[in-house]
C-alpha cells in the first residue's frame, strides 16, 4: 500500500470509530452483526410468549457456595463488570438443564442501568423498561476460548435479571455497591473484600424456574449472535440508594474536559424477526397463573355448573 492508500486508511478509520461511539444504532456501521437478524436485548411480549414445558429447572452449580479467591470488579468504561474467572474454583461454577444445550461455565457479571431520570434494563417486558437488569455470562463448557465460542449460536449462555426499587436496600449488594467508589474511573478495579454466593444475587430460589429463553446475541460490538439467553420473570429488589451509587459514582473513560457520568449503558429492544420467545414451564402465563396450575383451572371452570355464562 502506498503512502496515498495509507493517508486514506488514517483518514476514514477514526470517523467510523467516532459514528460507532454516536450509539448503539450506529454498530452496524462498525461491525454487520450488529444489524443482523437475532440480535439482543428484545422486548418480551407476555401475550406472545410459546410456552415450552421442556424448560424445566436449571441446574445451578457452584451458585451456592462463596468461592476460595478474589473476585475483581472493574469499571471497563462500558459497564461495572465482575470478572468470576481466573480462579480455578470459577470452573465450578456453572449452568446446565433447563433446556440449555449444555453445561456453561461462568465468566463474569456486569450490569445496565439508566440515568436520574429513566429507568436503564436492556430488555423490556410488555413495552416497559426495568430500572437496572443484571447479566451473568457463561461459555460453553466445549469452547476453550471466547473467540472460539463466538462462532457458535449456542457458545454462550447469558442469565438476565430485572431489579425493581424497593423500600429496604439489598444486603446481598453491599459487597458490589461499596466497590464502586474505587472503580470511579474507566480502567480502575478492585479486589472485592469477599467472594460470595453468586446465588445471593438472583431472584429468589422458588423463583428460579420461571424464565424466558429465546435465541439472540451480545449486547456490544461485536453482537455476536452465539447467546441463549435466559431472562428471569422476577426481579430482584434494590433500594434507590443502591441504585443512585450505579448512576452516580462510576464515569465513562474521558473524552473531554469534562467527565461523563456511566449513564444509560443499554442497547434499546433489537427487532424479534422470525424468533419466538418461550415461556418456562412454571413461568407465568399471561393471565397470571403459573403455566402447570393453567391447564386444571381452566378445566375447573369449563365443568363448573356455576360458571356464567357467555
Ligand atoms: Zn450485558
């Protein structure tokens, strides 16, 4: 290439780079995955789910024990990420059943949020955004690397969590809430004082077997399309301090003079396309019952001689 080619290569390169930092619907122009067909996060339409009664329990190993180790949370300029590998006990923890094609081992936790002013979860449900969603990434115990898993529809296995404001803070996220003041600034982490139960942080165990499971991708570039996620229908609560610590201590990495709150860190719903969502087995039905007690009710009512008619 000669000096001309190389003058146009140094020219167009950071203006591409600069529409992607635009938003999230300017990946595409970076990256074509990003404007593929089963992207992530989608909108959860409970009046559209398919029902699957072979998403049974999921098998959690490792969820319910703190590991020997230290666990790094770092601030990586996109998210607050806690990174759960490097210990040789991380590959103890994993996920498998519930109709995942496989056993997946976990990589790390990170979290999206909104700003003072909105709410910030990457899905939604019924049109309607959650004030924070929490993801925990796992790989494909078959896959070696990330890369590697990539490549494959299957290579990841995400868990999705909603979280609601509630009136008492969550003690299960003093641990995380209180290493955000050392992780300000992009770049910066820190060893948590502790490792944990990873299943302190989910929604309740009875709870657990009600999710939606739906074939889609990473949320930032590269948006690999290689993600079953698992979107769990309870939230889990946290109180507004907790929540304002995320919105207020963490900044993104300095472009300017002046620094940039880490705001809004969600991608907005990617078009379903020809995906369905499936509903859990015991995942609520849209007419608010649980899908096994659905079918005996509803029976209930049709041989009931005081049941009104049409
Ligand atoms: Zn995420």
């Amino acid at each position: 290439m000669g000096p001309q080619g190389l003058g146009i290569t140094f020219v167009t390169l950071p203006l591409v780079i600069r529409a992607a930092a635009g938003g999230p619907s300017h990946w595409k122009e970076l990256k074509a995955t990003c404007g593929g067909s089963k992207q992530s996060p989608v909108n959860i339409d409970r009046r559209r789910l398919q029902r699957d009664s072979g998403l049974g329990d999921i098998v959690f190993e490792g969820y319910d024990q703190a590991p020997p180790g230290k666990w790094r949370l770092v601030n990586n300029g996109h998210t607050v990420m806690l990174s759960l590998e490097g210990e040789p006990a991380s590959e103890h923890i994993a996920i498998s059943g519930g109709g995942l094609p496989g056993r997946y081992r976990a990589l790390q936790l990170h979290f999206h949020w909104g700003s003072p002013a909105g709410n910030g979860s990457e899905h939604t449900l019924d049109g309607h955004q959650l004030p924070m969603e929490l993801h925990i990434v796992h790989i494909n115990a078959k896959y070696r690397t990330l890369g590697e898993a990539k490549g494959h529809p299957s290579g990841l296995a995400v868990l999705g969590c909603f979280f609601q404001v509630s009136e008492a803070p969550n003690p299960n996220y003093n641990t995380i809430v209180s290493g955000l003041r050392n992780i300000s600034h992009a770049g910066q982490s820190v060893d948590l004082a502790s490792t944990f139960r990873l299943s302190t942080l989910l929604p309740r165990a009875s709870r657990l077997s009600r999710y939606y499971r739906y074939q889609g991708s990473l949320t930032t570039p590269d948006c690999s399309e290689a993600v079953v996620w698992t979107v769990f229908e309870e939230p889990v609560d946290i109180s507004w301090a907790q929540l304002r610590a995320f919105v207020n201590t963490v900044y993104f990495p300095a472009s300017g003079a002046v620094p940039l709150k880490m705001t809004n860190n969600y991608r907005p719903p990617q078009p379903l396309h020809s995906r369905k969502v499936f509903a859990s087995r015991d995942a609520t039905s849209s007419r608010g019952c649980p899908g096994h007690l659905l079918s005996p009710l509803l029976l209930l009512a049709l041989l009931s001689p005081l049941s009104p008619s049409p």
